[in-house]
C-alpha cells in the first residue's frame, strides 16, 4: 500500500515535462525559496518576512541546498519527489499504528484511506509544511502508542516529545498532536511523564526555533504571532461550508467511517476505566477534534488545509472500519467477510477523486519557465507575484540594495496592510488600501522584469496597476497567449539564445 501510495503521488511526474509540469502552488514555492535562501546566509525574519516558525526551513534543507548552490528549478523539482516518499512512509506508519491498535481491518482501511485521500496526495507532491507535519505526527503516535514492554515509558515520552517539538517549530497547529498525547496518558505515570514529554517537546522546539528568533526576536513576534492572529480572513469565510469542506462528498465514504470511528473512540474512551485501555482511541478523536476546532476559528481556511486531518481521519476510519467488521461478524462469517470488502473498498472512492487531480497539467507554466530562461538575462533582476514561477525558470527572488527581499508578497502586502492599525473584512479589502502597496511598490520600482498573473492583479490596488501597466510594457511568448513577461520600460528588450549562460 505505501508504494501504491507513492505511485499515486508521483503518477503526474511521469510526463514528458517532469515534476515541474505539474501545477505549482503558491505556498509550497515560498516554502521552498525561503529554505533555500536560508543556505545563502539570509534569515528569516531578520532579512525577510515568513509567518510561520522555522522548522520546515532546516527540514528541507537536502532539496534547498541544491537550489541554493545550482538551479533552483532542479532543488525545487527534487524537494517535490521528496515529498511523494513522505507521503508513503506516512501511509506506513498510520498503518502500523491501527494495526497495532485495532486489527488488521483496522490497519488495512486507515493506511488505504491515508493513501488516497485526495488532499493529502495533492499536498504530498511538494514541498509544503502538511507532509512534514503528518510525517513527524503519525511517527509520534507511534512511539507514544508502543505497548511499554517494548521501550521503556520515560524513553518513550523523550523521543515523542522530541518529535511533538519538530511539529511545534514547523506550524504552531503541530501542537495539536502534542496535546492529544498528553490527554491519553495513564493515570499513574502521568504527571512524571507529562514533565518529561513537555521538556523534550521544549527542548527540541527552541533548538530548531531559538538561533532564528533571537536573530530578530521583535520581528519573529510579528511574522509568526501578531500577523496569524491580526490578518483578515480568507478562503472559506462560512464556519458551515468550511465544515462541509472537511467532510466533502469526494472523499464520503472514508468520512463515513471516520465518523463512525470518533463515536466507537469516544464510547470507548468514556467507558473505559483507565486511560491506558483507550489511549490510543483517546489519542486519535483529541487529535480530530482540535484540528477540525482549530480551522473554524482560523481567519483563513482552503480545502488544501484537509491535508493535516488526513492522519487522524485515516485512523478513524480503521477503528470505524474494525468495529464495523467485528459487529457484522457476530451475525455470521459470511456477513462479517461481506462486511469486510466493503470496509476496504470505501477508501477506494477517495482514490479516484485523486487520480483525476493527477491529470492536472498547465502547459502554460513550462512555457513560462523556457519563456523566462530566453528572454530574462541571468543578471536581471526579476520578480513576481507567485514564488514558484521564478523557481521553475530557475530564479530565487532577488536581493535589491535598499529594497526588501520579498519572499511571500501576499503576506508581505497584508503586514503592510495591518500595520496602519485597521481592521479588513476579507483580504481583498486589505490589498485594496495604499498602506498595502507600499513595499512591494518599493520593490518593483528596481526589478528589470516581473511575472504578474492573477495573483498580482488581484493583490495590485487599481491605481497601482495603472501605475505598473504605465511602468512596465509587456511581453507576450508567440507559444502561448498565456506566457508573458513584464520589463520595465527603462530596460533593453534582450532575447537570449539556448547557448548563452
């Protein structure tokens, strides 16, 4: 099943474009360039804004070193086959632990719910902070399920712990995986390996975070603290459609079981005398209900957000799945084996919802990337609305004298937004106001040359478009309408041949 999950993950790479044919996503190309641009010596924070704590920057360090001393393109093509084995080594280890949990039903259904849920595939075919998270996540519930004959309780707690601080010094949202380890603690033991979890988790979050935020400690308090809880909303508004969202019909019947598994989890949890003999059924039902709390009172929310519910809704399903099984199986062997093909087929449904986002591939970018190779000079400077674009045709964004180095424009624009003291409705409201505009403005007075796209004319106020149209003339490729370049009007038009460098 883990290989049938890589296969799924990477089926849209076997194509004559390679991984870069495959649709690029806004975040994973500012994932991707802030790591790289942490091996060139700048920083976080201090030389550039990011709004998340820095552990996804040093974890994806083997892709982003390759992009930040060659071609950006091929780190950022490497970081994405990474991201497919995470994506399997993830299908095992939820696996494992419902197996280990619940049966073999169990293990069978939540490691095919895990494969082909279809968020989670999309998201595992970059590199974006969700496989980190699941990867580090479902490796914690691992080792904090283990039976205690196997590894000592105080070892045990160390080693979750260090794991619960990997996921805090990635997204704050990781925390969610430490606090449901701590809610299915024993009774006896608890409060001394509770201390021990909560030192390791510590420990090894400051470690990751610390040298970072020290660098620029006011600056870390406004990227990652003041901009998550001030920035309007975004996405999904309605707290109903973002719960439709989690449950969404391309993925029903794995939802069916989840269901079914949080109601035998919870039962279980309730009637048990001691937390040892549901911790793993306590484990997982804390973990889905905080994540599901945690994204309706999020300021933003998309559908890709799911990806982070796939562990323990994969879990959920095999619990739902084995006890599903085991009551048809007191009716009959021959009800129970009925019972039990359809419990492995319901993930199947999820698969095809997977396989049709495989067939996603916009000829539009690869042009765009050999478009920018041709027609931008090595030296020029060069930026964009959307980070991957610049990555695919083998550019990190620049470092100007005097101007900022803009990793994530759409955040940059919304800090700049929030720091005149107002208030937005949605960020739409934010990006129209001149407070907004001021440092990408200041940025884009000094490129030679800029990919707008939708995103930049949706984040451009209108006279700031007009400005930019009046600054900037526009190149179209002759492959494709889609394809173009902005240069600004004081700058040469150059058309570089395949032998240049």
């Amino acid at each position: 099943m883990a290989v049938g999950a890589w296969v799924l993950r990477a089926l849209p790479f076997f194509h004559r474009a390679g991984a870069s044919g495959y649709v690029v996503n806004y975040d994973e190309g500012v994932y991707y360039a802030a790591s790289a641009l942490l091996w060139k010596g700048l920083l976080p924070y201090r030389d550039y804004l990011f709004v998340h704590p820095p552990g996804a920057l040093f974890l994806g360090a083997p892709a982003a070193a390759v992009g930040a001393f060659g071609d950006p393109s091929v780190g950022f093509v490497l970081a994405r086959w990474l991201a497919t084995l995470m994506g399997a080594a993830s299908t095992v280890l939820v696996g494992r632990l419902a197996m280990r949990a619940w049966g073999p039903v169990a293990g069978v259904v939540a490691a095919l719910a895990y494969a082909a849920h279809p968020e989670v595939v999309t998201m595992e075919r970059g590199p974006f902070l969700d496989p980190l998270l699941n990867l580090c996540g479902l490796g914690l519930a691992n080792v904090w399920l283990l039976p205690a004959e196997r590894v000592p309780l105080p070892r045990r707690a160390g080693l979750a712990g260090v794991l619960a601080g990997v996921m805090v010094s990635v997204k704050v949202l990781g925390g969610i995986w430490g606090a449901a380890a701590l809610m299915s603690l024993a009774p006896g033991p608890r409060w001394s390996l509770a201390r021990r979890f909560v030192l390791s988790a510590s420990l090894s979050a400051l470690a990751l975070v610390g040298p970072l935020a020290l660098s620029a400690p006011g600056a870390f308090v406004r990227d990652v603290l003041w901009f998550q809880s001030a920035r309007p909303e975004d996405g999904i508004v309605s707290r109903w459609e973002r719960l439709l969202e989690m449950t969404h019909e391309r993925r029903r019947y794995a939802v069916l079981l989840a269901l079914l598994g949080l109601g035998v989890a919870l039962t279980r949890a309730l009637r048990r005398s001691t937390r040892a003999e549901a911790a793993p059924e306590r484990f997982v039902a804390t973990a889905y209900l905080l994540t599901v709390a945690a994204y309706l009172a999020a300021h933003s929310y998309w559908s890709n957000y799911n990806a982070l519910l796939a562990g323990p809704e994969a879990l959920l399903a095999g619990l739902g799945a084995a006890a599903l099984v085991g009551f048809a199986a007191t009716r009959g062997p021959q009800v129970g084996a009925v019972a039990s093909g359809l419990v492995v087929l319901a993930p199947l449904h999820s698969g095809l919802e997977a396989l049709r986002g495989a067939e996603i591939r916009p000829p539009e970018q690869v042009l765009q990337a050999r478009y920018v190779r041709e027609h931008v000079p090595p030296d020029a400077a060069l930026c964009g609305f959307e980070p991957g674009w610049g990555l695919l045709a083998g550019r990190l964004p620049p470092v100007l004298p005097g101007r900022p180095l803009v990793v994530d424009p759409y955040a940059l624009m919304l800090q700049d937004a929030l720091a005149s003291g107002a208030r937005f409705e949605n960020a739409a409201a934010a990006f129209a106001t001149p407070d907004s505009q001021r440092r990408m403005l200041a940025l884009l007075e000094r490129c030679d040359f800029a990919l707008l796209g939708p995103r930049g004319q949706w984040q451009l106020s209108a006279d700031r478009r007009r400005w930019f149209e009046a600054t900037y003339t526009r190149d179209v490729s002759p492959a494709s309408p889609a394809v173009e370049v902005w240069r600004r009007n004081q700058v040469p038009r150059t058309i570089l041949t395949r032998a240049d460098p």
